[in-house]
C-alpha cells in the first residue's frame, strides 16, 4: 500500500509535462535512480496512437543512429589525427625526436582507425542493404579516408566498433 510521502512525490511528478518527466527519468537512469525512475514512469499517462509500422520506424531510427555513431568516431579519429599531425609539425620545429615519434605512432593509429571505419561501414552496409554513401552524407563524411602512406586497419579497433554498428543496422 502506497505511503502518503510516496502519494506527495508522485503528486509532484504529476505536475511536470511528458517532456519534463522524460528528462527527469533520463537523470534519474544516468544516476542509476531506478526507484525514482520508477515512480516517474507510473505517473506518465498511456494513449493509444496509430502510427507507421514498427519494424520500418525501428529501422529508420536505426539508421539515424548508425550514421551518428559513425559520424562520431569518423571525426574524432580525423581530430586526433589533425592534432597528431600538428604535434609532428611542432617536434620537428624545436627537435624534439621523442615527441616526434610518439606523435607520429598517433598520427598512424588514427590513421589505422579511420581505414578501419571505412571498411567496417562498407561491409555493414553490404551485409544489411543500407547505402553507405547515405551513411557518409548523414555524417557529414564526403568520401572514403584516404591515408598517407599504407597503414594498415587496426583490428582491435574494428572488433570493438563491429559489433555496435551491426546491431544498429538490423
């Protein structure tokens, strides 16, 4: 039987909008507040709506989401690799060898890391029926990386990535 603080709380929730109570819920699971979730949730009203197919708004969301993951490390990886580059830049400036070589390793592994995206998001695509270049444009990703010199692809950065972007492309 409900308490007359838990009856309070909920009437406080009860006052916040959908989108309020969403937010609020959001914090409460980044938190790991899931009995205060909880009660957020219980005060959200239910209605019934008509809406497109499920499988193929799942799938467009999806997709959405793939891009954005995508998108995401594609630029990151070209941001450390910018600031790897300029690093070399600056240890070749004022001779510093080991500040070279170690920013030359980053600029590689970044390199590696992008050639492994690329390819990662040409087979997904393939194995799913999604148009990679739809894929690119969404993140605002013109083409292919195109490396200097041949580093090769990193596969414990592909085993880690694979995985993610193939569940988001079911």
């Amino acid at each position: 039987m409900p308490s007359s603080k838990d009856h309070r709380v909920s009437k406080l929730y009860d006052a916040l909008t959908s989108k309020e109570k969403g937010a609020a819920v959001f914090a409460c699971l980044m938190r790991f507040d899931t009995t205060t979730a909880d009660r957020i949730i219980a005060t959200v009203p239910t209605k019934t709506y008509r809406t497109l197919d499920l499988d193929y708004s799942d799938r467009l969301s999806r997709l959405g989401d793939l891009g954005s993951f995508w998108g995401l490390h594609h630029w990151r990886e070209m941001t450390v690799m910018t600031s790897a580059l300029s690093l070399v830049s600056h240890a070749w400036q004022t001779e510093n060898d080991d500040l070279g070589a170690q920013a030359f390793e980053g600029f590689q592994n970044a390199q590696a890391h992008l050639i492994a995206l690329d390819a990662m998001l040409e087979d997904i695509c393939n194995e799913n029926g999604i148009d990679p270049e739809a894929v690119r444009m969404m993140a605002g990703v013109p083409d292919t990386f195109t490396p200097i010199g041949e580093p090769p692809a990193d596969p414990e950065f592909d085993s880690e990535f694979r995985g993610i972007l193939s569940k988001l492309a079911r």
